[in-house]
C-alpha cells in the first residue's frame, strides 16, 4: 500500500482538556471527513476504566466508557487505540483521524506503539503517522515548565500512583511535537522560553486555529526523529541566549565524570531548581555506562541508557531558566566533576568503592 493511500492520523497531546477538545473541534470543522478519537483515563480503588469517544463534524459517533486490566496508558493504547484506529480506517467514511490522548499523557510512547502497528502486515498497516501535535497556554507556560506543582495536586493525574510534576509531562509533551500550537496571553518570557526548550525542526503555529487538518496530514511524522529529539544524547542550547527578555540556556559540559559521592550529596545544586535541565553525563564507577540526566518542574530523572559504544564519554548538561541561578549552577557542576588532580589517578582506584549510585542506575555490570 502506497504511502498516499493509507490514512493519515494526527496524535494530539494536551495539559488541559478544554484546549484539547477546542484543538479538536477546530480541525473537525474543517474537513467532514475527519473523525476525531479522544480518550480519558479514570482510575479509582475500583479499577481502570478508559472513556473513548469518537466524534466528526456531524457530532458523537460513538461514546463509550471500557474496563482496562491496568489504568495506564499502555494498556489503553493496546486494548482500545489501536482496535478503534484499524475499525476507524476499515470504515471508509473518513480520509483522516486525529487521535486525542489522555490529558497529560506523553505522547512519545503513543506514537511509538503506533509507529510498529503500521508496519506492512501489523494490525495498523493502512494507516500512517502524520503530524504529532501539543498545545501550550503562554498565559501558564513559565509556571508550569519550571514550577513544582505536581500533577495530581491539578487533578491532571493519569492514575492514582501517577507522581510526575507538570513540567516534566509539559516538557516532554512540546520536546517531542512536530507542531507547537501557542495560544494564550502573549509574554515574552515564556515566548522565549518555548523556543528553547521545543525541538529545533519542530513548528510553533500562534494560534489555537492557526492550522488545519490538511496542513497536519501533509506530513509524516518520523518516529526515529522523534525520539531523537527527546534523546539526551542530542541535547544542545539554542543559540542566541540569553534572550532581550532574560530567558538562558546554560551548556554544561566537560570530558571529565562527576564524582559519584559529590553527585549523591550535590545534586540539589544542579537539579532541584526552576530551570528545564537534560543531557548525559558519566562517573568513573562504571566508566563504560552512558547515564542520562532529565529535569524539569523541580524533579530530576537519572538513569542508565546503555553502553557509550564508540562515542567518547563526556558530560554534558544543558539547563534553561529565566532567574538567576547560572552562576551557581556553573559552580555546583564544577564542583561535582572529579578535578583534573583525581583524573589524573586514573580510574582503577574506582573499581573496588562501593557503588553509590546503584539505586539511581542499577546494579553495574561485570564489564
């Protein structure tokens, strides 16, 4: 099947239902041949359910609210997305479909699921990935990026157990959108500050309705790009900073490792603070393993993704603010590095040390 004749579906993600289902009813009106699937996750003491409603221009198609063996966004995109895509495209009554996610779901994971179902052959092959889409309120952007306002505490939550803070959704969300719709009273500050923390290739459409439908599904959405750009391993500043309007990004970078106790003990200097914060960094503990460094919304992420390989180790941190926390930051990264007398011990004296960091990066393999 060509790649113009299977269906194009554009995935939505939001942080506030009402400028999703605005989204939605904005590129509904402008084709009667675009069908619209929102979902709404509930999860209570009794058990997950998802509701699913399917809309077009002419109204309610279908309203429906189903039991999910596990309230998590997994499992509602493989118990009811993609039976309800592949029914929708089989259907012959619509040229596109705009998947609406649950508000404050990642829409990472969604597009990467539906990316293998569309393979030639899998339950999805006759449909495509068109445009992957967020909106952000420039009225609430700074507030909500860099603040530590937790998602459960706006009743944003996806389930019960959910803890993430609204930055970090909101971070991944905008980091990951082929197109950044901008609505909201204008502030320059958080102008900026969506410009350098949004993809480079992505598009900022100003405007709830400054796109259409046909616009969106013009294009394909790469999945490998896409998670390229949430990949802390190409995380770069934006040039030009800081901005008329006090916005900065911060490049953090160095050839030596931090130092695994210093890091334990330090790590609020560098991570718990109003500022968006991603990259990669190492540790002479486990010098072969390439650790990943994601902040947003007062709460820090890190992690191990997996040998370097044959890239070289380096650490590299790139942080966005708008107060004035650079110059701390600059010396708390520097602090926290081994310096140049440690490194020059090599990394031999590292092997036997109890390892600090394993419940950040699991247990360090035999290498």
């Amino acid at each position: 099947m060509s790649r113009r004749s299977r269906t194009p579906v554009v995935v939505l993600s939001s942080l506030d239902p009402v400028e999703r289902d605005a989204v939605v009813v904005g590129l509904l009106m402008d084709s009667p041949r675009v069908v619209a699937v929102r979902h709404d996750i509930h999860d209570d003491e009794d058990g997950g359910q998802i509701r699913r409603v399917v809309a077009d221009a002419t109204g309610t198609v279908e309203d429906e609210t189903v039991p999910l063996e596990h309230a998590c966004l997994s499992c509602a995109v493989r118990e009811d997305a993609l039976p309800t895509l592949a029914r929708l495209a089989a259907d012959g009554r619509w040229d596109a479909i705009v998947l609406a996610l649950p508000v404050s779901a990642e829409s990472l994971p969604v597009v990467r699921a539906l990316g293998w179902a569309m393979r030639p052959r899998e339950p999805l092959a006759r449909l495509r990935l068109a445009d992957v889409v967020t909106t952000v309120d420039l009225a609430t952007f700074e507030h909500d990026l860099l603040g530590d306002d937790l998602l459960d505490e706006r009743e944003l939550a996806l389930t019960l157990d959910d803890r993430r803070s609204v930055g970090e959704a909101l971070a991944a969300q905008v980091t990951h959108a082929d197109v950044v719709l901008v609505s909201g009273e204008d502030s320059r500050v958080a102008s900026d500050l969506l410009d350098h923390v949004r993809a480079a290739d992505s598009r900022r459409v100003d405007g709830r309705y400054g796109v259409d439908v046909h616009e969106l599904v013009a294009r394909e959405h790469r999945v490998v790009e896409g998670e390229r750009r949430l990949d802390p391993w190409y995380a770069a500043p934006v040039p030009g900073t800081p901005t008329a309007h006090g916005v900065w990004t911060l490049d953090l970078r160095s050839d030596r490792p931090l130092h695994p106790e210093r890091l334990v003990h330090e790590v609020h200097r560098l991570g718990d603070g109003p500022f968006r914060a991603r990259g990669r960094f190492w540790v002479p503990s486990r010098p072969d393993t390439l650790c990943v460094w994601d902040g947003a919304g007062g709460q820090l992420s890190i992690g191990a993704a997996g040998p370097w390989g044959r890239r070289a180790p380096e650490t590299r941190i790139v942080v966005t603010g708008t107060g004035d926390e650079r110059p701390a930051l600059r010396e708390a990264f520097e602090e926290i590095l081994l310096t140049p007398a440690e490194m020059s011990r090599g990394l031999g004296e590292w092997l036997g040390r109890p390892d600090v960091l394993a419940p950040w990066l699991g247990d360090r393999t035999a290498a």
